[in-house]
C-alpha cells in the first residue's frame, strides 16, 4: 500500500448530493438561458446587418465643411450685409471656453467624455424612469447620438432611426477624438432663429463671441438645443429662464460650478442683446452686391460657403448721402405745398368701374 494512502472513511463529508430532480432543472435552466443569450445575440446582429447595409459612411466627415454666411464689409472691415440659409460662425475646439463646453456636457451628456457613443447606464436609468412614471420623461441620446441624427438622419421618431442613430454613433467615436466631436456638435447644433452652432447664438443673442460669455449665458444656450422654439429667450423668456436654471443644477451636480456661482448666476436677469443679421446699412447696395455674386459665383456659392467680401462703400459718405436725399426730399415736399391729408385706402368707399 502506497505511503500517501488516505482510506475514504477519514475524508470529511462532502455533504448531501443533490437529488436528480433538482440537477435536472438546474440543467434546463442553464440550457434555456444559452438559448435565450444566443436568440438574443442573433436577433441584434441581424438588426446591425439590417440597418447597417444603408448608413452613410463617417468617414467622410473628415471633409466636414458646414454651410457658413457670407458676409460683406465696408472699406474699414465693418460688416455691412450677409446672406445665408443657416447663419453661423464655425469655431475650433480651443475657442470653445470650458464653461461653455462644462454646460452643454452637464446638462447633455455627463459621461460623454468616457462613453464609447452610446450610455448605457443612462439608457437603462431612462427607461426605468418613463417604467415607472409610465410615459416619456427623458432622453438618453448622447452627443455623439445627436450629432448622427443632425448630420445624416431624419428627425422622425422609430425604432430603425434611433438604432441606425446608435450605430453611427459608435462608428463616430471610433474614427474621430472627443474634440473633434464636440467641436462638430458644437458647430452644428440648431439654436433657434436660423442661427446654429454656440458661436453665432452668442452673438445674435448676446452681441459677444463665446469668450466674452458669463456663466448665465452660457448656461441659457446649452439649454436652447433641447428645443429651439420652446426655448426661445426671445419668444418664451420665462421657459428659457427655468432651463437655464436646470443647465445651471446640472453643472453645480456635476461639479463644474460652486454653490455660490449657481446661485448668482440664477439670480441674474437673461441680459439680451439681440443682433439681427439683416443689416440696415446701405441696403439697396448690399442687394446690388448680392445679385453680382449669385451671377458670377451661384446661389450656393454665396449662401452656403462662407464668402468674404471687401467692397469700396465707405460709411461716412454713405450717411452722409442717406442724409442729404432725405432732407432734399422733405425740402421738395415741402415746396409743393399744403396737398390735404393723407388718404387712408382702407377707409376710402369702394368705387366701382
């Protein structure tokens, strides 16, 4: 007998065996779960198969090269006219301040910088929420999401959308860096009244470029994209406000501002300085200018691709002419004589011929 023999009879006990019964469910339980997993896993790639066969390729958008105004300027650089279908200024990512960019992230996509294109956790959390609340309280699309709708999807509301919307997604943040994203988003995004993109709203709304924003400001445009009109400082002022104020929550909880600074930037009124783009400089000139460049270049030329172009008209002669055939004309006026009141067409009876 071997040296290390060990008899049965000194081995601790094992315990009790399961019953046949119970392996045997065990079993069947492992067995349906596979079953489940693998259907589960056949059905999404036969979805990705499906719904990737048609998806425009990303890569292109290496090339990205949004539609930018044209703007026209006097002899001293002033901007005195521009034309364009969407109104905006493109910026880089360094002239995006970090504030501006912290509001948009809070309240948009807080994990956007560690998610791969799509947050699960926040899916999940969304769904459980509009379980219990039993309907739609909030969304769970990320930046990326949402510039995949914005670039090459429709906005309508499907299933086949919103998962061609997560696998564009995902191909976006493999090919390009969180900067270049955001910086894309960042340039796109509609912001009401025909501007897009953060540096064009801050100007129109503001007067300033992004640089020059405070944090209430940049505050109330992260909360614009949500929706454009709804939120509108200029049409919903007090809609805007109570959003801004959550863009403001959302910063102070994701710890990007203090207390205090959450506070007074609450406290502060919305400040609008709106600047329209239609310019009411030498209009009949600037319309002169607008019909030579469509003739020479083409309308898409000048309202998509950003032209910049240097006239002659200097601004003081400009007045000053402005001024001189507006008084020759009340001097001619004048000259004519008493002529009875103005007529009012409206209130003048019918007269038939």
């Amino acid at each position: 007998m071997p040296d290390d023999f060990v008899p049965i009879s000194s081995l601790p006990p094992v315990g009790p065996i399961p019953p046949a019964s119970s392996r045997r469910i065990f079993g069947q339980f492992v067995f349906l779960t596979l079953v489940l997993l693998a259907a589960g896993i056949g059905a999404l790639a036969g979805l990705v198969f499906v719904y990737s066969s048609d998806l425009p390729k990303v890569r292109q958008l290496e090339d990205y090269r949004p539609d930018v105004m044209t703007e026209v300027y006097a002899d001293d650089g002033t901007a005195i006219g521009s034309f364009a279908l969407e109104h905006r200024v493109i910026v880089t990512y360094n002239q995006i301040p970090p504030m501006m960019r912290n509001a948009v992230i809070s309240v948009e996509d807080r994990h956007f910088e560690r998610h791969w294109g799509i947050d699960v956790v926040r899916i999940i959390r969304a769904a459980v929420k509009d379980l219990t609340q039993w309907r739609k309280t909030q969304g769970a699309s990320t930046l990326t999401q949402q510039l995949s709708k914005m670039l090459f999807l429709t906005p309508d509301k499907s299933f086949r959308r919103k998962f061609q919307e997560m696998l564009l997604a995902i191909q976006i943040e493999r090919y390009f860096t969180k900067p270049q994203i955001f910086t894309m988003y960042a340039n796109q995004v509609d912001l009401g009244h025909g501007n897009f993109g953060y540096g064009a709203a801050a100007q129109f709304y503001f007067g300033k470029h992004l640089d020059q924003l405070t944090l209430a400001e940049a505050a109330l445009l992260a909360g614009i994209p949500k929706s454009a009109s709804a939120y509108s400082p200029i049409l919903h002022p007090d809609a805007a406000r109570r959003r801004r104020n959550i863009v403001l929550d959302a910063m102070l909880e994701n710890g990007k501002i203090g207390s205090q600074e959450c506070a007074e930037a609450k406290a502060t009124p919305l400040g609008l300085n709106i600047q329209r783009w239609n310019y009411t400089v030498a209009p009949y000139f600037v319309e002169e200018v607008r019909q030579f460049l469509e003739k020479k270049y083409g309308a898409e030329a000048v309202r998509e691709k950003g032209l910049r172009v240097y006239t002659g008209l200097n601004l003081k002669m400009q007045a000053t002419a402005e001024r001189a055939l507006r008084q020759g004309l009340r001097d001619d006026d004048k000259r004519r004589g008493w002529r009875g009141p103005i007529k009012n067409i409206l209130k003048e009876p019918l007269k038939t011929v």
